[in-house]
C-alpha cells in the first residue's frame, strides 16, 4: 500500500449508477479559507485505521476500502486497503456505488435553482408534477366486522419542495415497515421495467402517501422526486443539469449516472459475491448497465476524490477554488436542523439519523452529543446502502470519507471510525 501523510427494495435502488466520460483523480482540494481550530490530529493515533482496515480486509469483513480524513482543506490521512476484486488491489481512483450518497449532491442542485430564483422551497410539488395533485394518504380503515380495510383520506396540505429535502413528503421506500402505504408499492410497477425520470415520477404519484405531508420523517423516494424537480425547472436531463452546474466546474468527472467508456469498467470496485444484496430482494447492479432512469437518490458512483471536492465546498461555505456554488446562508440553511421541537416532525422505529441529531436538507445534523457516539453539535453527514459513508465537522474543519462496497459492515465501520478518527483528534 501506498501512503500519504501529514506529521465519507433497496435503499437504493441501486440504481444503475454511473460515469460517463471519467478523468484522472482529482487531488483533494485545499480550503480557501482555513479555519483557527482548537483541535489538530495525531498522526501516530491516525495510524490506528491503518489497522482498523488491514485487520476488516483480512478477516474478509470488506473487500476493500479508499480512507480519506481531510483538515483545513489539506489530507491527513488518506490510504488505500484490500482489492477492487478478486484481481486487482484497491486504486485511490476506484469507482464506487453512492447509492444514497447521491442525495446531498441532489440536493445541492435543488439549492442552486433555489438561488437562481426559479424554485421556491414552499413550492407545492405539484407545480412541477402535476399527477401529485391528486396524491392521498392511505390508511387503515376499521370495518363494523372490526376488520381493518384500505382507504384514502385528502391531504391536509400539498407536499412541497422543502418536504421533499426533509423527508416529511409522506413519499416512503416499499422495503421496510408494513403500513397501508408502503404495502402499496408491492402492486403497482414501478421497478418492472426502465422508466425515464418523468414516467417514472408519474408512477410515484399513483401510490399513496404513507403519512400527511409534514409530520413524520419518512426515508423514501423524495429525492428522486426532487430529481424530476430539476429537469422541470431547468429544461434539462438531471444528468446534464448536474455536469453543467455542478460535476464539471467542480472537476469531479468521474461522477456521473453512467459507466459509458468500458475502459473504465474495471475501475468499480465490487463486493464480495456473497454481500451484494442491499435490501430484502435487491441486489447491486452492474454501473455500466445503462438504463433512462437518473436516480437523484440513489443511481450516481464516482471516486473518492470527487466526493472530497463536493464536501470541501460545502465545508467551505459554497465556494471551492475561487467559484461560488452556494451562498454560505444557503449551506448554513441545508445543514441545520428543521425536524426538531416545534417543527411537529415526529420520528419513529425507522428514524434512521439517531437520537442525537436531526435532519436539514439532505444530511442528518448532530444536535447533541453522546459519548457513544462522539462528534460535535453541527456535525453533518449521510452515507450510502453499498458502504460508503461520510461526515463533516465544521468545528475541526475538517471532513472523514470512506468508500467501500460492503452492504453488511456499514453500520458497523461507520462507529468504529468515528471513535477512532475522535480519539486521534488532540
């Protein structure tokens, strides 16, 4: 290995994700602006994820993983374990599957034509879709014989952008809980053949909602929604959308929907044949498949160095190598908390940010601090179904983003490196 020192059903869908025309890796980017912080790393403690990982590779719980811990916009740590595959050791320019690490980035660009005027977070979704007009909530419907029947009830409000980046639309994923709702989606089509975004987002808005719009934090296919959102205000594909504003200026080429030059084919790193299933009856997807549908929510790959260039902007305040993506109120917007108290956002079984955060625009936000889980107030983060993951820490200025493709060890990798990434920290 290499190393460079100084002294981040299915859930989702899995969804044909993607490059298209792929470059050379980028080097992480610097920050324009480094912070003064408190707390600075040791390089000695740092080397405990060199262990950390060697020891998953070799008891076969990962295949394979890219470790990237980034303060004041330079790399600390950044390091390369186990295989793409069965025959070819792990590349710092691997290509991975997001799956649900695809929604910050989604969720950037719905902020950008936010910025441009041409979308309003109070925006009724219907405006720009409008088969959600007609949308109801389902719900049990108890019978004289005390037998309980499907029915649906209007909505008390009409779903709007802003629900959609919160997840309070009432939109759920049909592979986990068993309510009226999502007991739906098993019945109507729509993963039975290659919808393009709009046929799709038509399809969506045939199915009940599974709660009214604002009032539960419901994982689901908001996102994806959001994606139609962007093709409707812009006039574009959302593939085309996010080159043009977002992937090319960035320099991030080598994150797209699509593998469309084969060469690169054996750059995706793949997980074991026996993890490959990310949800009850879904499993990964070959990224060079190439289908209509663009799944903002779930369907984009990429490298470790173009997610690290995504969240040094965002860690930047909108702004990487001189150019300005987002405002820094409109960061500041997307990485607070809008579920809290006095939001009337409940959460329950499946509140999948914890206990001690809650949710803003496309990232869980840290709102109180455990010991079993150590990390700021502010602290921001997502990660995606195949095993990458990520957080960013604005009071240590810094970010930690790790990519591997290991649906069973997520949760699992995701503690462990956290606990020792804050336990390097002096």
């Amino acid at each position: 290995m290499k190393r460079w020192r100084n002294s981040r059903a299915a859930i989702l869908l899995l969804m044909l994700c993607s490059v298209g025309t792929l470059a050379a890796p980028s080097p992480p980017a610097r920050a324009e602006k480094p912070q003064s912080i408190a707390r600075e790393f040791s390089p000695e403690k740092l080397l405990a994820l060199d262990r950390y990982f060697l020891d998953m590779v070799a008891e076969r719980k990962i295949p394979g993983a890219v470790v990237l811990v980034q303060q004041h916009g330079k790399p600390v740590y950044f390091d390369t374990f186990g295989n793409l595959d069965s025959g070819h050791p792990m590349t710092r320019d691997a290509i991975f599957r997001l799956y649900s690490m695809s929604k910050p980035i989604t969720s950037v660009a719905v902020m950008m034509l936010v910025e441009d005027g041409k979308l309003r977070l109070d925006d009724p979704v219907a405006k720009y879709i409008p088969a959600f007009a007609k949308a109801k909530v389902g719900v049990d419907v108890k019978g004289g014989d005390e037998h309980a029947t499907f029915g649906l009830v209007p909505l008390q409000r009409p779903i709007t952008i802003a629900d959609l980046l919160k997840h309070t639309s009432g939109i759920t994923y049909g592979f986990y809980g068993d309510d009226p709702a999502r007991k739906r989606y098993a019945q109507l089509d729509i993963f039975g053949r290659d919808w393009d975004n709009a046929s799709w987002a038509d399809r969506i808005a045939q199915l009940p909602l599974a709660e009214q719009p604002g009032t539960l934090w419901d994982y689901g296919h908001s996102t994806d929604i959001l994606g139609r959102v962007i093709e409707v205000v812009s006039g574009q594909s959302l593939s085309h959308f996010l080159e043009s504003r977002l992937f090319d200026p960035l320099g991030t080429t080598d994150t797209s929907f699509y593998i469309t030059d084969l060469r690169h084919r054996v750059r995706v790193a793949e997980p074991f044949a026996s993890d490959r299933m990310v949800g009850p009856v879904i499993g990964m997807h070959d990224p060079a498949e190439v289908m209509q549908w663009e799944a903002g929510g779930s369907g984009l790959v990429g490298t470790i160095s173009d997610y690290a260039r995504f969240l040094q902007m965002l860690l930047n305040g909108g702004t990487l190598d001189g150019k300005r993506y987002l405002t820094p109120e409109s960061v500041a917007e997307m990485t607070r908390d809008h579920i809290g108290p006095g939001s009337g956002v409940k959460r329950d079984y499946y509140y999948f940010p914890g206990a001690a955060s809650g949710f803003g625009y496309g990232f869980a936000v840290r709102t109180s601090e455990l010991a079993s889980e150590p990390g700021p107030i502010g602290e921001y983060r997502w990660d995606g179904v195949g095993g990458t993951f990520f957080w960013v820490d604005p009071a240590d200025d810094m970010f930690v983003l790790v990519m591997t493709q290991a649906p069973s060890q997520r949760w699992r990798m995701e503690t462990d490196v956290r606990k020792i990434v804050y336990e390097a920290l002096e």
